[in-house]
C-alpha cells in the first residue's frame, strides 16, 4: 500500500477512486472522481491497506507567527504539503524546515513537535490514511499529557472522511 501526492498547477480531472483532489485556488477537497481547472494536488492510494476498514480525511492546519504542535502522534500516516509560510519538523533530533510547495510524509505514531514561522502565518494540507472509527474524531495525541491543557494557536480545518471504495 502507498499514498502519493502529485501536483498539477494546470488543472486535472480525475476518475473516481481512492483519491482526494484538492484545488489550491478555492481551498476545497473532494474524494474520487473531480475535475479542477486550476492549481490542484492530488493524493491516490494504491494498494490495499490491510484488514479492517480504512478512511481517507483530507484538512488544512492553519498556524498563526510562532505557533507550535508540541510533540504528537496522529493513528495513520500521511502526506503534508505547506501552502505558505513555512514550519519546521522536529523528529527525535531530526530537525527539518519545509517551506510553500514542500511536502513530506509522517507514519502512524512518528513522534514530531512542529514549529511555525515566527514572522509569518504557516499553513499545510494534508490527507491521512486511518482506521474507519476516526471519522469525525481529532487525531492528535500529545505525548505530554501537561501539553493538552496549554494554549493551541493551530486551528484545523476537516474537508472530508471518505471511507475507502472496494
């Protein structure tokens, strides 16, 4: 099983299948077959992804200047892509900076503390691959239990839960 994300900054239509289509121009998402005149990206799994039933949710992370996710894990792996801004990723030592048009995936339980820009708004799309019974949940898990009850700056945006077609 893989999940790949493809840029087409001239538009694509797709068929339907396990894909999200996100078009860039009016910050909307949609599963399976869809057609996008401008900027668009698009995440297609490929494969099956094992027992059980499985989802694809497609959000938006939006951070103001300075904003943190502190050390986390999210139940599924997925594909990131920062819109603008830029946030850096801190892996167990492993830092690494992505800024507009840069993406990276993030396994199920990879322990990452995110850090945005201090001087401008940083936001990232992304599609994650879960277990069916997330649907309509949050899926991050702070590591610290102390860092549930500080402030989060971050604000996250579900475009769709879409479960898997056969």
């Amino acid at each position: 099983m893989s999940l790949v994300l493809s840029e087409h900054p001239r538009g694509v239509e797709t068929e339907a299948g396990n894909r999200v289509v996100y078009d860039l121009e009016r910050n909307e998402a949609r599963f399976g077959q869809w057609r996008v005149d401008g900027h668009a990206l698009v995440w297609e799994l490929a494969g099956d992804p094992g027992p059980g039933d499985w989802l694809l949710r497609c959000d938006r992370v939006d951070f103001p200047p300075g904003g943190i996710a502190y050390r986390h894990v999210h139940p599924g792996p997925g594909i990131r892509r920062i819109l603008h801004g830029e946030l850096t990723i801190d892996r167990d030592g492993d830092t690494h900076t992505y800024r507009a048009g840069d993406s990276w995936l993030e396994g199920a339980d990879d322990a990452v503390l995110a850090t945005a820009s201090a001087t401008e708004d940083t936001a990232f799309v992304r599609v994650l691959l879960l277990p069916a019974e997330w649907a309509g949940k949050r899926t991050i898990r702070y590591l610290d239990p102390a860092d549930e009850d500080k402030p989060k700056l971050q604000r996250a945006t579900v475009f769709l839960d879409e479960p898997l077609e056969p």
